[in-house]
C-alpha cells in the first residue's frame, strides 16, 4: 500500500504543474486569441526502490479566449507495471487551469503571466491513480529572450485536499527552463524543476523534489512542433527517485 501511495503521490505533484510541452515549469505565453491547440505526450518511468515500471499518456486542450486568456485541461492515463503485483491502468486525476498575461515582453523587461489550476479527484486513489482529493494551484511565470537563448521561470503554490489521506501537506513549485535556438526549426532544451513536498506517516517529511530535464524540440511545420527529452528526479530519500524518456507533440489550429 505504501508503494502505491508514493507512487500516487508523486504523480499527481506532477501533473499538476504541467507547463509547455516537455517542460513543467510555466512559461509566461499564451496561445493566442481564438487558436485551439493540443498537446499529447507518451512517458516511460523506472523507479528503482519502489520497483515498478510506468507509462504515461497525456492529451491537454486548449483554447485562447480573448487575447490575453487562455483555458485548458489536462487529462492523464496512466498504466503502472510492478515487479512484485498485478498491473493496474487508468485515467489519473484531470486537471483544469486559467492564465492570462500580465505583460508583454520588452526590450528591458520579461513577459509576465498569472496562472490557476485545478486538479480534481477523477483518478483511483485506491489504485495509485489519485490524490483522493482536490488540489488548487497558483503560479507566476516570467519569460525572456535574449538572442538566441529563451529563459523561463516560475514560481507557484499547490493547495492540496487530502479528504482521504491527512499525511498530504501543501507545497512549493519553482522552476527555470531554457531553449537555446541551434537552427530555425531546431531546440535544445533545459530544465531544472523543484517541489518543496512535506508528506507525513510514509518515510519522509519535508524533501525537495529536484527534476532535471534535457532534450530537443523541432519545428515540423509553424504550427506542428514534436519533441524529445530525458528526466531524472533526485530527492534525498532514494526510495522516490525515478529517470523518465518521454516525447510529445504540440499542434495550434
């Protein structure tokens, strides 16, 4: 049951700060007045102490309402392969945010941009497919170009329901990722992606989740951009830690 519960956990502090494919720290864009867009994106996981296997697959939608608005949602399936117990599958916890940019990018100043999300209790908690309760989140994100190299930072905080788990606490999302521009079409990408997470009663309290990420973006069309990357998330306590390949591809219509 503790296997499942980690793994229910950590997932779910994931997916709730889901920015710009691959990264997970916000950028300060939006996607435009009346654009329709949608991110899909495939993700293989190993987590040693824990010893199972997992993959992911997520489809998020969204839409920009007036110009400076954009609302979406992300939906999550999840199948989880443990070495030692059956194989279980299904949709996670769905979430739902809002963002509007506060301010455009200058030659002297960042893009700013306000964001809230709701993850509602749509997963299996019971399966390590849930958090069992709601999660409200609010993040500030900053953007800025200079040359051929992007910025983006991020700074938020997760108000998490734990209705069916009391050992779940609120936490700190922070961020800075980095796309550096080797050809017109072509990105490499950085990121490095912190959770203060507190979580009582199952082996640890009070652990910064640190997630650096690696990989490449390409252009396919000026509305069609597939990408790749390589993740690794390190905390002090082993038994959570995981590496991740995923891909993903974001279209705008």
């Amino acid at each position: 049951m503790k296997r499942l519960l980690l793994a229910s956990i950590f997932l779910c502090f994931s997916s709730s700060a889901l920015a710009n494919l691959p990264f997970s720290t916000e950028d300060a864009t939006t996607i435009g007045n009346k654009n329709f867009g949608l991110d899909s994106e495939f993700e293989f996981s190993h987590t040693q102490q824990l010893k199972y296997n997992n993959f992911s697959f997520m489809l998020s939608p969204k839409v920009g309402l007036i110009e400076p608005l954009e609302f979406g949602a992300v939906i999550p399936f999840r199948t989880v392969v443990p070495q030692d117990s059956e194989t279980f599958t299904g949709f996670q916890d769905v979430s739902f945010y809002l963002k509007g940019q506060m301010t455009k990018e200058s030659h002297y100043w960042p893009a700013a941009l306000f964001k809230m999300s709701l993850q509602v209790p749509s997963g299996n908690y019971y399966k390590g497919l849930g958090s069992g309760g709601n999660q409200i989140g609010f993040t500030f994100a900053i953007t800025k170009t200079v040359g051929a190299v992007t910025m983006h930072g991020n700074i938020g905080y997760v108000i998490v329901g734990n209705e069916k788990n009391l050992a779940l606490h609120n936490y700190m999302i922070y961020g800075v990722a980095f796309e550096l521009a080797i050809t017109e079409k072509l990105k490499l990408l950085n990121e490095i992606y912190c959770q203060s997470i507190t979580v009582e009663d199952i082996g640890f309290v009070e652990d910064d989740s640190l997630a650096p990420m690696i990989g490449l973006s390409y252009a396919l069309t000026k509305k069609v951009i597939a990408n790749t990357y390589l993740k690794i998330n390190m905390t002090d306590q082993a038994v959570v830690n995981y590496s991740a390949v995923g891909t993903g591809l974001s279209v705008v219509f």
